[in-house]
C-alpha cells in the first residue's frame, strides 16, 4: 500500500472514530424505552465499507468503549461488570467486522448492495449480541425487571421493552443513510483521486 493510500486510509479511520465517539455521546440523550439509541452503527458501516472489515472492528470497539464509559450500560456493570464488558466490546466489535466483511464479500457485484446489506447486518449483530449477552448474564436480573414492569415472560420483555424501538430506529436509518453516504465519499474520493 503506497504512503499516501496508507495516510488516506489512517485519517479516515481517525475520523470515524471521532464521529463513533461524538454520536454515541450525543446519542445517550435520546431514549427510547430504557436505553438509549445508537446512531454510532452509522459510521460503524460506511467505515468498515470504506476502510475493510478490521476498520469496523476498530470502530464498533471504539463505539463499546464509549457505552461503558458513558454510563450507558451502568445498570448492567452493577450485576455482572465482566459479562457487560464482554458483551458491549463484543457486540460493537463484531457488529462493525461482519458490517465489513458482508460489504468486501457483496461489493464486486452490486456496491449498491453490498451497502445495504451491511446496513442491515450491523444493527441485528449489535442487538443479536446484546440479547445473547443478557440471556448469558443477566436473566435473573432481567426476569425482575420484566416482572416489575408487568410484563407476562422475559422474551416480550427483551424484544418489545428492551430493543423493540432501538431496533428499528437503528435498522431504518441504517438502511437510509449508510448506502448514500458510502456513495458520496467513494464518488467524492473517486474525483479527488482524478485530479
């Protein structure tokens, strides 16, 4: 890889990280249900589109990093603090290297795609994770508060008050912006390389 690919590439990632850390702090003040959403999967994906699969590992680290030092994830650290590390690093993380690695597999057909596709495969990894993590770790905890609330079993519990609206938040607007935004920075770079 030549310096200057090699520069353009580590700026790049420089960058996204910061967008991941401004937008998951931005983002803890929008809730819906208990928890806040996550507009991090974003640059999650149209980094790992840009930058690979290892980008989106770095970026969806970052972005777990971020939720554990926020406060996001604090009723979860008081049960069980290595089960909610594990499963907030491990979510963000694999949510951005699947997100990355589904574009490089899809892209040489259709970018268009490829695109979407990553789009979607970063939100149901992130909230697939974070569901396995609470089976996992936190099912007593989780039974209390679904009981609490009135809810009539746990698994309701977990897809309609835990990520119900998060979900489809994250899943929508992945699908919206992350497609048209890899698409102006590819055309915009394809113009700066030109020149």
């Amino acid at each position: 890889m030549s310096n200057r690919r090699n520069t353009r590439r580590l700026t790049g990632v420089a960058i996204f990280t910061a967008l991941v850390v401004i937008l998951q702090l931005l983002g803890s003040f929008i809730k819906f249900g208990p928890f806040s959403i996550s507009l991090t999967l974003i640059p999650i994906v149209v980094g790992a589109a840009l930058y690979g699969p290892s980008a989106g590992a770095w970026l969806g680290f970052i972005f777990g990093v971020i939720v554990l030092v926020s406060g996001d994830a604090a009723p979860f650290l008081a049960v069980n603090a290595p089960g909610t590390v594990f499963t907030v690093l491990a979510k963000g993380a694999l949510a951005g290297l699947l997100a990355g690695l589904v574009y490089k597999a899809l892209k040489g057909s259709n970018v268009w795609v490829a695109s979407i596709c990553a789009a979607l495969v970063c939100p149901v990894v992130n909230t697939g994770v974070f569901l396995l993590g609470c089976k996992l770790f936190f099912m007593d905890t989780i039974a209390a508060w679904a009981e609490g609330l009135g809810f009539e079993s746990v698994g309701k519990y977990m897809i309609f008050g835990l990520v119900g609206g998060n979900f489809l938040f994250e899943v929508l607007f992945n699908i919206l912006l992350s497609p048209v935004i890899v698409r102006l920075i590819r055309i915009a770079t394809k113009d700066d390389e030109q020149q």
